[in-house]
C-alpha cells in the first residue's frame, strides 16, 4: 500500500490557504480548474478576501467565479466597466443575498435590464450610480430600499433627483452634478443626514423659522462649488464645513455675519479656498470668534490675515502656497495662537529656517513641551531642514514626502475615481 499523500486528501481550510499564496488572479483560476474539491477551498478563501469586490481592479472571469462560489459573504461590490454590468449584477442578484453596499455605472441602455437585479438586493444600505449626464430616474427605484442609508448620485441632472426628498432615511448623502442645485429646496426634508457633500451647490437659505428648518442633524457639509445668495444657515450638528470655491466672491466675514454667535462653540473643522481674492483682517475676527474651531485648512493667506488670528482652541493649522506669506506673519501666528500643535505652510517660499529660533522663544512662553512638540510642515523652500530635526518642541516634516493633505476638503479624489471628466461638465464656469 502506497503512504503517499494525496493533495485532495487534504482539508479544504488547507487547500483554501493555496490560494493566499497565489497573487495572479488567472493563476488562482488555474488551479479552481483542476478539481472541485480546489473549487471549495477557493470559496473558503474568497468568503474571506473578498467580502469587499472591486470589479475593476480584477478580470470579469475572476469576479464572476468569486460571485458564483463565494457570493453568500460579499458585503460590497464594486463595478467599473459598463459593458460588464449586466452579466455581474445577474450573477449578484442570484449568488449575493447579503449584499450591503454597492457601486455601478448606470446607463439608459440598460438601466430597466439591471433595475430589477438591483430591486432583489434587498439588504442595501449604500448605493453608488455613477451616470453619464443623460436623462435617466432612478429615485423611485431607490425609494423601494427600506434600509438605505448611503447615497452617492455622480453624473445625474436635476430634474432627475426632484424626488430625492421622499428618502427620508438617508444619513448621508453625495451629490456629484455639473448644475446648481438648489441645495434647500431639493435637501430640506432631509432631516436625518449627518453628512452632505455636493459638488455644484446654489445656497438661498430663507430665514430659519424657530431653529429647526435646515439640517438638525448634518455633522458634516462639503461643496466644491458654493454659490451663496444668502448667508450660511445655522446647523446646530455641524462639526465640519468645507468649501472649495466660494462664488460669487463672498467671505468668511459675510458667510457668517449674523451666525457667528451660533457657531461659536460647535464648529470644530472649517476649510475654505480663496482662489481670486484675499482673506483679510475682518476674516480672521470672525474665525477667531469660532472658540471650538481646532482645525482650520485656508491656503493663499497673508500677513495680514494670519497676524489678526486670535484662537486658543485652533490645533492644526493648513495654510499651503500663501506665496505672500513671510517668516513674521508665522511669529504673530504663534503669538495669537498659543495650542497650535501643527501648521503646514508647504510651498510657502518666502518662509525660511531663520524662523525657528524665534520660534522657540515663543513656544516656550505657550508652554508647549519636548513630549508635545508643534510639528511644521515645510517642503524645499524652507532650506536644509535635515539640520534642524534634533531642535526641542519642533517636529519637521516634508509634507510633499510624508503625503500629508486635510482631509476632506472637496470631492477631487471622488471625481478621478467615478468621473475623470467632471470639469469639462460645468457650464456655468464658462
């Protein structure tokens, strides 16, 4: 009798961990095609890797197999290809009844094939459709979804999203559109969002009625375009504003005039862009007025700007390409701001290493400590910074080699993803 050991003989949780070893895709399909008992130990392997699905990082043949052996442990699915969506949201409606999140292209081509696929995935809590600008509906389809809670809407036009105020379960809500939208009279009703992000966003709030006509919830509110004809609304939740272009040119100074009082003391995280104009001394009242703000991004600031800054709640401070900006202006920063623990002033050309000395007298008197140092984020321009990283109470950092960015100042890393094209769909700039 022979001793050898054959390789089906052993446990399917072996053979599923062959396949942990195999990075090629094509070669784990490989080796599923050798014998169904390869094919179990790849389901047992893929319930596990794949419970997150990214079609388009992988070969249709492969997701298809993932879907069709392990489909009962895929949480969220991922699909890029429009020719693909068909054939995949066939094979997720019959294999993936625990499906909790999904992402796909949408087209009028085929939007009534896969609307009922995506009717059976009743266990929805985050839909992504990325469309391509035509004329399709799809609100209604979304109202069938009771636990919906996630919304991402890229490419879609405003007539097509009149009805997006009957979801009333939404928590959080993306609105990636190349119009403005009329974000009180389409959002409003919304009174369960926490988290509300829109790219073309035309702002004329009416006066609140007893504090309770706008979002109660909202903790965050990001727009890539704001157009503003009336003043910021107070949101008694809101924790974080982001607004990548302000238009018309308003300011800080008159988004807040009447408001500021109210947020005071629950902003705690504001970013803003002033592209074509300057952010002056009656800006910096106003946000040094923001006694819970710790985190402020405010690229192509001056002296004058930075000077005027009066905070003792402000952490963490981006202040990137204020090409104006001098060594100064970061003293008179440090003097008006004593708990700033970060300030990245990367590509800030006129300010050199010269400041630290003086620097450090300052951070002495702010009380800051060896153990809790203020870390500066300087690039090139700044000099040989290598010589100075033993200094006490001074973290430096290259923010170009480190990858630091603030998070969540608009949607640009969301558009490369769902919609390389975005800006090339935004009429009202032209």
């Amino acid at each position: 009798m022979s001793d050898k050991l054959s390789i089906l003989d052993v446990s399917v949780e072996l053979i599923s961990e062959i396949f942990e070893h195999l990075e090629s895709a094509e070669d784990r399909l490989e080796v599923v095609a050798v014998h169904p008992k390869f094919a179990k130990g790849f389901a047992r392997f893929a319930a596990t890797a794949h419970r997150t699905l990214k079609c388009g990082q992988l070969p249709l043949s492969y997701c298809s197999k993932v879907l069709q052996l392990a489909g009962d442990s895929v949480k969220s699915l991922s699909l890029q290809d429009p020719a693909n969506v068909v054939a995949l949201m066939k094979l997720a409606s019959d294999h993936c009844p625990n499906l909790e999140e999904i992402s796909i292209p949408v087209r009028t081509e085929y939007w009534a094939v896969i609307q009922p696929l995506l009717l059976s995935m009743q266990k929805l809590k985050r839909i992504d459709l990325r469309n391509d600008f035509r004329p399709l509906e799809v609100i209604g389809t979304l109202l069938e979804f009771p636990q919906l809670e996630f919304l991402l809407l890229v490419g879609f036009r405003n007539d097509n999203l009149s009805r997006i105020d009957e979801l009333q379960g939404l928590t959080s809500l993306h609105v990636i559109n190349n119009e403005p939208i009329d974000v009180y009279l389409f959002f409003a009703p919304l009174k369960n969002l926490t988290e509300l992000e829109v790219k073309v966003a035309y702002m004329n709030c009416p006066v609140q009625i007893a504090g309770d006509e706008y979002w109660p919830k909202v903790k965050e509110l990001t727009l890539t375009f704001g157009i503003f004809r009336s003043e910021m609304p107070y949101l008694p939740s809101l924790w974080h504003l982001s607004i990548s272009h302000v238009m018309p040119d308003r300011k800080i100074s008159q988004l807040f005039a009447s408001s500021v009082s109210q947020y005071a003391h629950t902003l705690g995280s504001m970013g803003m862009v002033y592209e074509t104009q300057t952010a002056g001394t009656a800006d910096a009242k106003i946000i040094s007025e923001l006694k819970s703000l710790r985190v402020l991004y405010m690229p192509y600031v001056n002296n004058a700007f930075i000077g005027a800054l009066k905070s003792d709640s402000l952490e963490r401070l981006f202040i990137r390409d204020s090409w104006n900006l001098t060594n100064s202006g970061i003293l008179r920063l440090l003097r008006g701001c004593k708990n700033l623990r970060l300030i990245d002033f990367g590509g800030c050309k006129r300010i050199t290493k010269h400041l630290v000395e003086p620097a450090l007298k300052i951070l002495k008197k702010n009380g800051v400590r060896p153990d809790n140092p203020v870390e500066l984020r300087v690039n090139a321009e700044f000099g040989d910074h290598a010589l100075l990283k033993e200094i006490p109470l001074v973290t430096l950092v290259d923010p170009i080699r480190d990858g630091s960015t603030f998070p969540r100042l608009s949607l640009t890393a969301l558009h490369a993803t769902a919609c390389p094209s975005i800006c090339s769909h935004l009429p009202f700039l032209g």
